[in-house]
C-alpha cells in the first residue's frame, strides 16, 4: 500500500504537516527574540531525541550529554536551517550524527562491556528469549514483551549491531520513521535504508541466537 | 564464468529478508504487498522467517521508553542565558544588511579583538612581569577569558585551579576517579562530572579536608598517567602559575597554603623543583623531595616555601573559616 493511499498515514502526514507548521512558528519566534519558544521546542523534542540516543548509546550519562549537544547546536546553527527538510528531521539528523560519530570514538568500549555482561545471561531469561523466539504462532505486533531481563538482552544484542545498522534500526522500530524519513536523516538512499533494515534485524536475530546457544 | 550458487542463494535469501521487512514495516505498495502475502502462504520456511523478523521488531519497539533528564533543559537554558550562543535576532539582521556588511562587520570585529587581546596582553604583562625561570614545568599563562572556562576567578581566597591529567587508560582512570568522587565522604559540596568523547571534566567544589582526602585516593593511580599539570589560579585575571609534573602532596600542600600568595610563591617554588627533577638523568631531587631531604634545596639552592614567602614569619590574622576551606578544582582527564 503507498502511504498516500493507506488512511492511517495520511492522518499521520495531516498531524505531521501540523506539527512542522507548529514548529515553524516557534523558529520564527525565537528568531524574533523569544527564547521561550526555543524552550518549549526543547520540551517538545528532548525524550523523543534522548530516547533515541540512549538506544544507539546505551549510556545514560552520555545520552543525556549528547542531548544537551544536540540542542545547543539546533540553536547554534538554527540561522542556517532554511526549512527544506522539517525541524524534526533536521534535529534528528544533529542528533543521530553527533551520536555515530561518539559510538564510532568509543566503540571499543561498548564492545568490551557486551563481552563481559554475555558472560552473566541467566538461565532463566534464556528460557523465557527462547520460548519467545520459538514459538511457531504469528506474533501480535501490539503484544509487547513485558521482561525487564529481556529488555537488557535486546539493548544488548542493539550494541553488537554496528552503529549504522543500530541507528536505523532504532530509528524506525523505536521512533517509528517511515523509510523515508530515515533516509532524509541518515543522508542515505531509500534503497539503502531498505537493504541496511533488514540486514540489522538479521544480524540481530542471529545475535540473540548465539546468545541462546 | 561460472556464477556461485551458493552467492545466488544468499542474494535471493537477502532480496526475500528485505521485501518481508518491508512488508513488516508497511512500506510496500499494495501490488508488492499482494505478492509477498502469496509468498508467504505457499512457502512454510519465508512464513516462519517473517515471524522471526517480527519477533526481532517486537523485541526492539517493546523497550520502554526513557525520559531525558531535567538536566538537559537546565543545560540549554544556561547556554541560552550565558549568551555563548549568538544573538537570535542576527539573521533577521544579517537579512536587512546584507552579506557583505556582514562579512565587513566580522572582519571588523576579529580585528578590534585582536588588538584588544594585545592591549590585554601588554596590560598583563606590565602587572605580572616574567621571571627568569627555566624552560618548562613553571611559568605564568596570559590567557583569554574563554580559554580558561575551567578556571573561574573567585572572589573567595580559597584555591582555585586546575588540573589537567594525561592517561593512555582513560576509562580505567575515569572509572577510579569517579568512585573516588563517590566513596569519598569528605566531599562535602557539589561534584558535576562532564563527559565529552575523549576527555572527561570534573568541577570538584569542596573543603580542604575534602580535597586531601580525594588526593590520597588519586594517588593510587598517580603511576598509570602520562602527565600530571596544575594551573594554580592567582588574583590577577587569566593569569596562572603553571606546575608541570605535579604530584598529589604538592597540590595538597599548596591548596593548605593560607593566602593567595603563598599558594602562587609554593606552586612557582614546586614548579622550579619538578623542572629541575625531571631534566636529571637519574631523577635524584625527586627522590629526595619525596624523602624530605632538606639539605638537598640547600645544595641545589631551590626557592623552598620556607625561602621565598616574606609572610612566613609574620603571623597572619586568622581568615573565617569559610574562606579557609573553600577549594575549587577542575579535574580535566584526557588521552
């Protein structure tokens, strides 16, 4: 189905065009001197962005820094944001790319603290992962796993994706961007974001397979 | 040439991957869609791969969702105020002006900061001449306002200054660090420890008592750095005594040091000694310095505390306490 034709995109398309346009106004704003239009698209954004950061990052302290980056540049640069993609995406692009380029310096420790934690994987958890993976029934995409010890394995499994797969995995299965969204903030093709997707949730799978094994 | 099979399976197998996570993620036209819901209901394996891939995206859209902390907007707000970021009426200006008074006002601009820095620095100059001094560890820094963020001026006469240290185990000397800042109870006021990719800051505010306490700590891992700075702070604006080499009773025994000037005198006098220490072969002062040998500053005529301070013997009023144990340090750990 194209996303013009599907009803429930549209009404996204409708609500996001509002939000752009709300965005829009409080630029204009804040260009005008008020700061407190800056503040509450801070407000409106910061979870959406530290959520994002923190699953590339798995670093609260530092998703909580580099949000903070985020922003200060948003606002360092916003004289040159001329509104050809939205603020959102433009936002997202600062923030995704300060967050790679971090990941990229620091990888050696994620990968080091993924070795030394795969070494404390409770049996039980095990069971559970198993069970979920294993079972032949068609899953309901609004079940949600309710395991907290699962959750650690998935954020687990996201750093023993490369940072270019974890992003746009992150991207699209947590902040929910169309493909074509994705490819607007990664500055990639469409086709590659297709082909990167699904090679993160293959890679993945076999991650929490090794893991099981 | 013969073509792989094994490399035509795998295409194949990646082309099916990419249009069942399409399918998933509800970005196929509904031609594709038609086609892939055939698929999967005439083939039992592509069916079981598409709930594996379900099950992957499950997994990953079920994590909870976290809040980003107070701090990040307090953060913002104080870069806004503090005014580090420029004027939001600029390109509203910049529109009306036009590029090229723009470019003119910048050019402008840099050189009438230019000419202010040199102002400044013949200003600081003729306040705070130069010593003869060796080459090295000692000297007094003229610096700009902005590149001495870390180091505030305190109206205060505690010590305020900074420490920069150097380590190829970054991560482990951070994790010390940090559990030192913790565990240590003597740390009575505020610590914000700041983490930018390959340095870490830490604005450490505290007593005396605190500040010894946390440098006993910090000696355990003295040995795993490649180099230990403090810029000692003095009354005069930008203005630093620099000691190279520092070690952590140094610093504790100048921050001890009652008045401004004395730390300056002590921190200049231990910058001279570490100089001297390090450009001998076999480093004899340093072992000596650390084994209390007193005849050594004599032998070496080194400008000891004791020596260079024309307070020490006059006794000094008592300071309130506050002032007394106010310390300010700004630990800069980079690799």
């Amino acid at each position: 189905m194209t996303e013009a034709a599907n009803p429930d995109i549209r009404s996204r398309q409708v609500s996001n065009m509002r939000v752009i346009n709300n965005d829009a106004m409080l630029i204009e704003q804040y260009r005008k001197g008020d700061s407190a239009a800056m503040e509450r698209l801070v407000l409106k954004y910061q979870n959406r962005i530290y959520n994002v950061i923190l699953k590339i990052c798995a670093d609260p302290d530092d998703a909580a820094e580099l949000t903070q980056e985020t922003f200060v540049k948003v606002i360092e640069n916003l004289n040159k944001f001329e509104g050809r993609s939205g603020f959102y995406t433009w936002t997202f692009r600062i923030a995704v790319n300060l967050t790679l380029n971090y990941c990229q310096r620091n990888s050696r420790l994620a990968f080091r603290s993924l070795d030394a934690e795969q070494q404390q994987d409770d049996s039980q958890v095990k069971h559970v992962l198993k069970d979920f993976l294993s079972d032949d029934s068609a899953p309901d995409p609004a079940t949600e796993v309710q395991n907290k010890e699962l959750y650690k394995i998935t954020a687990r499994t996201l750093m023993g994706l490369d940072e270019a797969h974890r992003a746009v995995i992150v991207l699209r299965d947590i902040e929910g961007m169309s493909y074509a969204r994705i490819a607007e903030v990664l500055d990639i093709e469409l086709g590659t974001v297709r082909s990167r997707l699904s090679r993160a949730r293959s890679k993945m799978r076999d991650i929490l397979e090794a893991i099981l094994r | 040439m013969k073509e792989n099979p094994d490399m035509d399976t795998n295409a194949s197998n990646e082309r099916i991957d990419e249009l069942l996570n399409s399918y998933i993620d509800d970005e196929l036209t509904v031609e594709r869609q038609a086609e892939v819901e055939r698929l999967i209901d005439q083939d039992t394996k592509i069916a079981q791969r598409l709930r594996q891939l379900q099950k992957c995206q499950i997994l990953v859209a079920s994590m909870p969702y976290a809040e980003a902390p107070a701090s990040v907007l307090e953060g913002v707000r104080a870069v806004m105020v503090g005014g580090s970021v420029s004027s939001q009426k600029q390109p509203a200006y910049e529109e009306q002006a036009g590029r090229k008074y723009v470019l003119l006002r910048k050019v402008l601009a840099a050189a009438a900061m230019i000419t202010l820095a040199a102002v400044l620095s013949v200003v600081i100059h003729r306040i705070v001449p130069p010593r003869n001094t060796p080459e090295g560890s000692v000297a007094v820094e003229n610096r700009t306002a902005e590149s001495i963020k870390p180091a505030r001026m305190l109206a205060t006469s505690g010590f305020s200054g900074r420490l920069e240290l150097k380590t190829s185990a970054l991560n482990a000397v951070d994790a010390f660090i940090k559990s030192a800042i913790d565990d240590n109870n003597d740390l009575s006021a505020s610590i914000n420890p700041e983490r930018r990719q390959s340095r870490r800051i830490y604005s450490v505010s505290c007593t005396r008592e605190g500040l010894n306490s946390l440098l006993d700590d910090l000696d355990n891992i003295w040995t795993e750095l490649d180099s230990a700075t403090l810029f000692v702070n003095t009354e005069t604006f930008g203005t630093q005594t620099v000691v190279g080499a520092v070690t952590t009773k140094q610093i504790a025994e100048i921050a001890g040091q009652e008045s401004s000037e004395r730390r300056i005198e002590l921190a200049k006098d231990f910058a001279v000694l570490n100089n001297l220490a390090e450009n001998l072969p076999d480093k004899e002062i340093q072992v000596a310095i650390e084994a209390g040998d007193s005849s050594l500053t004599q032998q070496w005529r080194i400008f000891k505390p004791v020596l260079t301070s024309n307070q020490k013997a006059v006794k000094k009023p008592a300071e309130p306490a506050q002032e007394k144990q106010t310390v300010r340090l700004t630990i800069i750990l980079d690799w």
